[in-house]
C-alpha cells in the first residue's frame, strides 16, 4: 500500500493532483485528485456536459462556462475536485466555520478550515473539503473510498438512538 505523501518540491499545482484540466480560452483550471475520489458522483450529475466519468479525458472544461463548472466543482464533498480562475472570476473561497456532515450509510463530509495531522505530526492534508471514512473498511483511510457502499455500512439516525 503507497502511504507515502508528495515530496514537498514535486513539480505539481497542489499535492496529489494527478490531473490538470485547462480550458482552450485559458478561463480555468480543473485539478482532480483521484486518490481521493469516492465518485459520489456530484459532478456528473450535476454538470453532464462537462463531467463524463466514461470518456478520456472525463473533464470536458471547454463545455460549460467557467462559471457554472466552479460552481459544480465547489460541490465536491471530498475535494478530489478544485479549481483555479484566471478569468477575473472567483477562486474557491475559504470558509469561515468548519461543518460535518455525517451522511446517512456513509462517510463525513467536512467543509472548512481542514488540517488532518497523522503520528508524530505529519500532516496528512489541508483542504477546504473532506470525506473521512466511518465504516472502518477504506483503503486510503482516514479518507473515505466508497468503502461503505461495497460493505453494506448502515447507520442510524441519531435523533432516534437511546442515550439511556
């Protein structure tokens, strides 16, 4: 299993991006970091056109407006997706307050000011948006792989559950 982290002066745009969309206009960026992908899918269901997971290359950036591809983009729970703006147009913006979002049968989504820190103090990640696994069965923990789909992981609503 690869547990090892970008060397800090790998020639990338941001750590772990393995893909670099470039619009032909020179508008925007799509990075998409597949490592951390659990395809929950928000992308292509939300902007067809330009997302088509069965095609190469699967981001089409030269189909939809700059603008509606970073506001699809920014729905990406577990940030295997950004984006860079060189058109005038808004960067991604950093989020005042940190949210989890625990998903029914699935994984937690957190959205915020994220620094994942690992034994000895090695960072792991900072983002803006995250999905870490709950079921215990990722391969890539503490991220979530989708894991939970194959294995059946069901939780319960916390409303409903006796604190007696």
């Amino acid at each position: 299993m690869d547990d090892e982290l970008p060397p800090e002066n790998e020639a990338r745009k941001r750590p772990g991006v393995e893909r670099e969309y470039r619009s032909r206009q020179g508008e925007i960026v799509v990075y998409w970091e597949p490592k951390i992908c659990n395809h929950t899918g928000n992308c292509f269901r939300g902007l067809p056109e330009v997302f088509q997971p069965q095609h190469r290359p699967w981001v089409l950036v030269d189909a939809a407006s700059a603008d509606k591809i970073a506001a699809v983009v920014m729905t990406c729970p577990t940030g295997a997706l950004h984006f860079e703006r060189f058109d005038g147009g808004p960067q991604e913006p950093q989020p005042e307050e940190t949210t989890i979002d625990a998903r029914p049968n699935g994984p937690l989504h957190v959205r915020g000011r994220v620094r994942i820190v690992g034994p000895g103090g090695q960072l792991i990640r900072e983002d803006t948006r995250v999905a870490l696994c709950r079921c215990g069965a990722s391969e890539n923990k503490p991220f979530c792989d989708g894991s939970h789909r194959r294995i059946g992981f069901s939780t319960k609503n916390p409303s409903t559950t006796s604190t007696k």
